[in-house]
C-alpha cells in the first residue's frame, strides 16, 4: 500500500573528491582568518586600557569581531550558509528578535535600576 | 555543496506535503531548534551579566588585570591564557567540520582521525578551564586589601618568597627559636585574613607568635579599586609607598581586611556578583563542552564500529558537528563579554 504520511527528503550528506578539496580550502581560510581575528583582540585588549580615550572605539570592535567570528562559525562551519533559506531564516529571524529585545530592555532596565541606587543609596 | 538544500524546488512542491520543505532529516532541524534554544539561554545569561555589571556600584574587574597568568610560568602575562584555550577550541571546531567533510566522501578513516583529533581538543579545552577555576579560587599572593583610609586596592607585582618563621613565643607545640620551614604561604594568608599579624609578628596556631621573615617585593604596585578618604579610583601607588600601605593593612592584626581568591560570597577581584557569574557563565560553557566532549566519544565509537558507514551516510556525525560547532560559538561571546570588555 502507498503511504501518504511518510516525508521524504534527501539527506545532503554526499559529495566528490573535488568538491571536497574545494571545501577543506574554505576551511583552512576561515580557520586562518578566526585566528587572526582572536589575535587581533588579545593585542587590543593588552595594549589598549580600559578608560582611555580609545577605549570604547576598540569596544565596539570587539563586539563587531565577535558578530564577524560567530558568523563565519554559524555560516561556514555549521553549514548554515548552505541550507535552504527557509531554514536559514527560521533559525535567525526569530533568534535576533528576541535577543535585540532582551538586550534592548534589560539596558533600559539597568539604566533605571543604576539610577534609583544613584538617587536613593544602597 | 550540491544536493537538496541548493536545488531549485518550486513552492507548491515544497510546501503541498510530503516533502521536507527546508531539505534537512527531522534529526538535524531538531538538533537546530535545540541550539536556538540553548543560544537563548547563554543569550539569557550574558545579557543579565551585563545588567548587573551596568547596575555595579564598585569597580568592574579588568580582564587582562584578573587573567595574566600561565601555568609554570606565574603572573604577567595578561590574556595569553584565554587566547589559548579560544584558539584551542577554535581548532578543535575546525577538525569537526573536516570530520564532517570526511564523512560526506564516506572516507571512515578521515572521520576517525580528526574526530579523535577534535576529542583531544575538546579534553585539553576542559582541562585549561579546570586550571583556571583553580586560579581564579586559589587567587594571588597579593590579594585585594583595604587601606589605611578605608580605599580597596589589588596589587600587582612579584610576591617575594616567605623563607621562615623563627619563634620568639612559645605555644603548645613551638618553642621558643624554632624555625618553621612548612606550609608558609598557607599559614601566613590564613593569619592575615583573621587578623593575626602584627608588626611582622604572625600568631600561629598553638598560640606560639612568630617573626616572618620573607624577601622584598618587586614591582609593586597598588591600583585602588574602590575610592577611600585619601585615594581616588584607579589611583596606581606604586614600589616604597605602595609597600608601605600593603604591610601597613595587611599587618595591621585586624580580622578581614584582605580577601585571597574567590568563592562564591565574596572575591579579589570586585564585585559579589562577578564571582558568581564567572562562576555560573564559565562553569555552564564548561559542562557544554564537557557532554560535547563524551558526545563525540560515542559516535567515534559508532564511527569505528562501521555504524554510519552501513548506513550509507554519516550524518550524525554532522549533527554531533552542529552541537560541538555551537559550543565553540558561545565560547566567542563569553570570551569578549568576559575577558576582553
């Protein structure tokens, strides 16, 4: 008898020797280009102190660093960069929502918070 | 990559039924839907760590002033230890996705080998967070001390040795004119913090009161962490006068005075709460790579055993990958939000 419940997929789980070497490129360039972009940081970060006029310059270079590295390791080494869009955007979309959200009202909160202290003492 | 992901498929095929409309194994979209949720989690965490560290009344800790230490080869080196540990997991992810590659031209022995590569990764990573844990609770020798004008301050500097005891009161045990030689640096931290150092003249713990003779410090200085009657925040004191304030507090024969190390109500470093989040952030990153890391044991084992191979395709192994790959993702953020901000 046909089924009509089962899902069919093929798993993307295949490729040849020449598509393989293509792809161990990718790799070392991007396992090259996070480790550059860590020792980047750790320069920055010892040679840069906390408080002086460059100090929130090179912290929001952090923060882009780090969104740069966590994207080449969702992108390229999750495989993420070669779903379907569908999916891709599934996972995304509604992830940066939220986190936006959280960050943006737990700041505003702090912001509150810290002023009450400043007002009333601890 | 060729296969369904990349493949033109129009939408009333996709969405009518039937078919998997992202092109992925129910097994590989949940393993997606658990990291999101997970990501929401570390998400959770590190944006509460930021309310607090905007909500903190004292001085924040400094990463490069907090982590400058390397096995064997003591302070001043600041940041060098994380970097490893980042680049070690950074490789150790790079294996995985060359197992991955591996696996997807069915080369079983290529998934052997750099699965048990990122293994070994995985282990050294766990171990170099267990050394620093130990770090972060032992502490320095120095730790953070309250001044004369009620000022907090930690020290930097080389801590010179403690050579002996000699006695100059008899307790129950020591005599008078013995010289103790054992356990120095643990008694001396532990009578400072009691308050039972005065003048240079230690109590032990037989009631016995001792001469500490100890070698000078080099490169001494005070950098104030909390503003008191007479220094200012972030004021650095530094070499005789600096000396002069530490032995004065530290010496002082008052209970609490300094703080060595970190649990988990109080630490040298700043506040209560940093103590706690290194502690809960680090610690929960760490139970992650630890599971990922007998995760990948078990499908090595599979690997071996020609489990995946029979089956035609080693997909779990990519999806091992995925978890694994996530692991090292969140080590990014905590290591920015901890180490370098």
């Amino acid at each position: 008898m046909l089924r009509d419940d089962v899902i069919e997929y093929s798993l993307d789980v295949h490729h040849s020797e020449e598509a393989g070497r293509k792809i161990r490129t990718k790799i070392l360039k991007v396992t090259v280009l996070l480790t550059a972009i860590t020792a980047i940081e750790v320069l920055l970060g010892v040679y840069i102190k906390q408080g002086t006029l460059l100090w929130p310059f090179v912290k929001w270079t952090f923060i882009a660093l780090t969104l740069l590295k966590a994207g080449y390791i969702v992108l390229i080494f999750m495989h993420l960069g070669d779903e379907r869009k569908s999916l891709k955007y599934i996972i995304l979309v509604p992830y940066f929502l939220f986190m936006l959200y959280l960050i943006f009202i737990a700041f505003m909160e702090a912001l509150a918070v810290g002023e009450a202290w400043a007002t009333y003492g601890g | 990559m060729a296969g369904q992901a990349t493949k033109e498929i129009d939408g009333a095929t996709l969405w009518g039924g039937k078919v998997s409309p992202f092109s992925t194994s129910y097994g590989k979209l949940m393993m997606w839907f658990f990291l999101v949720s997970d990501a929401i989690t570390f998400g959770g965490l590190l944006v509460a760590y930021g309310f607090v560290r905007q909500d903190a009344q004292d001085a924040w800790p400094i990463g490069e002033e907090t982590f400058n230490s390397l096995p064997f080869l003591g302070h001043g080196y600041p940041l060098v230890y994380v970097a490893l540990m980042t680049f070690i997991l950074i490789v150790s992810s790079v294996t995985m996705v060359l197992a991955v590659e591996a696996g997807h031209r069915m080369d079983k022995k290529g998934v052997t080998k750099w699965m048990i590569a990122t293994i070994i990764g995985g282990f050294f990573f766990v171990g170099s967070q267990a050394w620093e844990w130990y770090h972060f609770i032992h502490g320095s020798e120095f730790g953070k001390i309250e001044l004369a004008d009620g000022s907090q301050a930690i020290v930097s500097g080389h801590f010179g040795e403690i050579e002996n005891f000699v006695v100059t009161e008899a307790g129950h045990h020591n005599k008078k004119g013995d010289v103790i030689k054992e356990d120095l640096m643990h008694t001396f931290q532990h009578a400072a913090v009691a308050g039972h150092i005065e003048n240079g003249i230690i109590e032990l713990h037989d009631g016995s009161k001792a001469k500490i003779t100890k070698k000078a410090d080099e490169h001494l200085t005070l950098i104030i962490k909390k503003a008191g009657k007479e220094f200012k925040l972030n004021e650095r004191i530094k070499d005789s006068k600096a000396a002069k304030e530490y032995y004065e507090a530290l010496y002082s024969g008052t209970a609490n005075r300094v703080i060595y190390g970190a649990n988990l109500e109080q630490n040298e470093y700043g506040p209560q709460q940093y103590g706690q989040f290194f502690f809960f952030i680090t610690g929960f990153h760490g139970f992650h790579v630890f599971s990922g890391v007998m995760i990948n044991i078990i499908i090595l084992i599979g690997v071996i055993l020609g489990t995946y191979h029979k089956r035609g395709h080693y997909e779990m192994v990519e999806k091992t990958g995925l978890y694994w790959h996530f692991v090292d993702l969140v080590w990014v953020f905590v290591f920015t939000f901890f180490y370098l901000v």
